[in-house]
C-alpha cells in the first residue's frame, strides 16, 4: 500500500493529478478499477503494452508517457504477480490487431527498444486484480 500511494505520489509531483476534473494531456484523468477504465471497451479491439516495471523503477513510467504522442489514451495498471508489485503502461484502443502492430512500428526507438506487445482488451478486462491510473 505504501508504494502504491508513493506512486500517486510521484505522478502528482510530476504534474499528474488524481481527480477527475483533471484533463491535460499530461495530466490523470482518474483513478479506477479495472471494469471502470475498460468495461466500456470492446473486448475485441487492442492496446499496446509499452513497458512493465516493479514498483522500485515506478518514475521511469514518465519518461515513456512523454515519448508516445497523439490522443490515444494511456493506462498505468498496477497488479500483483509472482510475488512482485508490478505496473504496466497500456496504450490506445485500436479496431485490430494489425492496427495495433502498425503503431507499435511508429513509436519512438525508446519505447520500442522495452519491446512493447499488442493485448486485446479481453485480456485486460479478465485481470480483476489491477488498479487502474487512467492518463489521458
């Protein structure tokens, strides 16, 4: 629980905050379950996972939001696996997986180089342990 509210810490310190009424496009739009950011989504449509950190990394996940523009929406999710707090940063909500590959294929080299991966939003959505950052 600690890191966690470090890493609410964190992205507040970095110009990030955690209300709702908070939408520039470097900026929180809200904290959030799972089924609150993507219940709405089509579970046949996909994201990019552009990076996956333990929690003691958790301020390189700013370096990456600033590398990826356009209007896409952006996720931090927060989970925990083989014993580990982990985040992954997701971005987009594109119709095919192709679609998705062809962004991938855009990004800038830093973001390419962690190796990012498409994800349906099926997949997203059935990880019911995830708390869930929404950034633009």
């Amino acid at each position: 629980m600690r890191k966690i509210l470090a890493f609410a810490a964190a992205l507040f310190l970095a110009g990030c905050s955690t209300t709702d009424n908070t939408h520039s496009q470097d900026q929180c739009i809200g904290t959030m379950t799972t089924e609150q950011a993507y219940g709405h989504l089509n579970p046949n449509h996909y994201t990019i996972q552009v990076l996956a950190l333990t929690e003691e990394r958790q301020l390189d996940v700013k370096n990456y939001i600033h590398h990826i523009k356009g209007q896409q929406p952006i996720w931090v999710n927060w989970k925990k696996s083989q014993g580990y707090r982990w985040y992954a940063v997701i971005y987009g909500d594109f119709a095919t997986k192709e679609e998705a590959r062809a962004v991938i294929d855009k990004l800038p080299t830093a973001v390419r180089q962690q190796g990012p991966f498409v994800r349906s939003f099926a997949e997203v959505q059935s990880d019911k342990q995830t708390d869930v950052f929404r950034l633009r």
